[in-house]
C-alpha cells in the first residue's frame, strides 16, 4: 500500500538561512511555502526530484519543536511516506495499534490527508503517511 | 544535477527489533543485508517505492553512533540523495567548500560511490550524496 516516500521534513531554526543551503547552494527549487499545524509552523517544499524537502520552522517561540530542535542549527525531522488512500490506511492503522482510535486525519499541503503514526510504535522515528501526490505536484 | 531520494537512513539500535515494524507491520521487502564503515555497522535496505529505507546498526559498543543514538531506540540519521555522476560532483562539491579537498569517495551499497557533504556546510543535517541507483535495484 505505501507507495514510496513523499517527502523529508527537516526543522529548521530559520527558513531563509536554511534556504542559503538547500536553494542557492544545492540548487533546489521552492514549490512552494505554506503554515501548518494550525500556524504555528511554516511550510517550506522544495523539489527534490522524487520527493520533496520540506523546511518546517517553528513560529512560537515555546513550540516543542524547538525544545526538540535543542542547540542544532537543523535537523531531520519526520518522513512522509505516500500511500494511495490514507482514510482506508487509517482504518487498518488503527487495527493494528499504530495510531490512536480518536487521531484525525489532518490536513496536510496540496490540499491532502495525512496521519502520524504513534512514535510508540515506529521505534521513536516520526512518520506521516499522507495520500500520494500528483506527478505535477512533484516537480511544480 | 540532484536527481531525487535515494535513501532514507535510520540509525537502530537493534536491525532485527527494528524489522519488525518496517518489514513486518509497515510491509517493506527487505532488499539485502550488508556491512559499511569498514564493517562496523550492518546495513539492511528495504523497498520503499521510490527510494530506499536503509536501516544502520552499530555493530561496536564504542561507534560514535551509539552515542549519537542515546536513549532513542532508533532515530533518523542521514539522507542520500542520488545524482548521476558523483565524481563529477564532488568536484563541484570541493570547489563550494561543501566537502573537504581530501574526502575520498567511499564505497557504499549496490557497488556505487558516495561522498558525505560536510555538516557544517549543511546546518548539521547528514546529507550523503550518492551515484543514483539503477530502476532494478530500486525494488529488488
């Protein structure tokens, strides 16, 4: 069912200095930039070829993932892993204890569905399974 | 020049613990089983669509990752991403100051060539870049 991965997310303290890197240094290109978790973070997708690089920068300053983020400039983050259709997947996640009964599928970019798997059971790696882009949303 | 994910690294603490949930609850076929870093540490790779999940064991009890690891039971490490030539790269990448003048290219799975981009270049994120795979190898 999982189709391949969607896309790396990486937290970053600051989208502009990382864009430095990631943009003009290793020449990517930004599809697009969004917020997420209900504002509290910007969304920054870069193009990278099969996927995409997502920049994730916390916009408050007592937002956990900066605690988590610690004394690193950034660091990788979550993986997106892309399947055909997330509602029926929640479904059989939910069977198998991967994620709580009550968990919401949350919007995620490109107008999609998404969930992250209870890290309980992914040996502590963040993972969000997400419906499957477009062939045209890949590269912009 | 960067053509997509190659891989997504995880460093485990435990491969057969870790199997579990990537071959037996998420369903990834386990593609092969290998050592790197001069054999201190087991590399497993599992199909994952478009790219590869490659899980990292520490095979001494001194390995720096270990100690990287902490307390997590696993926790995502590096990214490789594929390009078509990295001779040619590491080149371009020398002359950027995005690798070190003497980095040698090592050997990594599949019989292809690597280069680790210098972390402080990358805002601390471990980014291997990596000869891209042919289509067969990508799913075994």
């Amino acid at each position: 069912m999982l189709s391949g991965v969607d896309h790396v997310a990486i937290v970053v303290r600051d989208t502009e200095e990382a864009l430095r890197f990631w943009r003009d240094t290793l020449g990517l290109e930004v599809l697009f930039t969004t917020s997420g978790q209900g504002g509290t973070v910007a969304l920054t997708n870069l193009a990278l070829g099969n996927s995409h690089l997502q920049l994730v920068e916390p916009l408050a300053e007592d937002h956990p993932l900066l605690a988590w983020l610690g004394e690193r400039e950034s660091a990788l983050h979550h993986l997106g892993i892309a399947v055909g259709d997330v509602s029926a997947y929640r479904a059989r996640a939910v069977a198998e204890g991967l994620v709580d009964a009550e968990a919401p599928l949350i919007a995620a970019t490109l107008g999609r569905r998404a969930i992250f798997l209870d890290p309980t059971r992914t040996g502590e790696v963040v993972i969000e399974i997400i419906d499957q882009m477009g062939e045209r949303d890949r590269t912009g």
